[in-house]
C-alpha cells in the first residue's frame, strides 16, 4: 500500500512533464566541472542507511531494490535507457562527480533530487548505487 502511495505521485510527476527526447548532446552534457568534483563524503553506517531509505522511496520504482533496472515502473513509463548498477562495467568510466551532477539533476525522464536532498546524501547515494556492483 505504501508503495503505490510513493508510485502514484511519480507517475503524475512524469507524465505532467514534457516527454520530448532530449538530443543527445543534452543528454550526456555534464559540465566539466562537475566530472572533476571528487566525493567528500566517507560513508558511516547511519549514512548509507539513510541513503537508503531515501534510494527506496526516489529510485527504486525505476532503478529497481538492487539497482539492477528493473523497476516496477520501468515497463509503464517505457523506460529504455536503464543501467544495471548491479553490474559494474555500468559506470565504468564515469566519475562520482557525474554521478552527483545526474542525482541533482535529473537526466532524460528521471527527475532531479534539486533542494530535496542535502549534498552530503546525494553523496551518499553515489556510494550506494557504486556500491551495487560490489554485491
């Protein structure tokens, strides 16, 4: 019940935005300075808890409870583009600071964290979506 409590007003959010692709260079446009910004977080216990929780209720209806992609909504959102973290040639190649600038700011139909989350949990969710592929 509490999982389609969190799914219904996501689903609302995204339909109401636009729906045009982006093109491809506004797609993968990370500015350098954000590639170039290294984690300043070291993650504790209650950190990673927290992001946790925090993955559970923003990401896990599309990135999936592991983070392999497959989320409940993936299908009725056709949501192509997913990456398995579960998998770790999936972010090979790309910095925590790419990482951070995506979670904040959104990319294609995933909605940016923005003001709701703090840096230092933004921070902490890059160690846990890295973290998937150690599993």
């Amino acid at each position: 019940m509490l999982r389609l409590m969190l799914a219904i007003p996501a689903l609302l959010l995204l339909w109401f935005l636009p729906q045009e692709t982006p093109s491809p260079t506004s797609a993968t446009s990370i500015p350098a300075d954000a590639a170039s910004l290294v984690n300043p977080v070291t993650p504790t216990a209650e950190s990673q808890a927290h992001a946790k929780t925090i993955y559970g209720y923003d990401c896990a209806m599309c990135h999936g409870a592991n983070g392999n992609g497959k989320g409940d909504l993936v299908g009725d959102l056709k949501l192509t583009e997913m990456k398995d973290f579960t998998d770790p040639a999936a972010l090979k190649g790309m910095s925590d600071g790419e990482l951070f600038y995506i979670i904040k700011n959104g990319k294609g139909k995933m909605p940016p964290e923005g003001d709701r989350a703090k840096a230092d949990d933004i921070w902490n969710l890059v160690i846990l979506v890295r973290s998937f592929a150690k599993k």
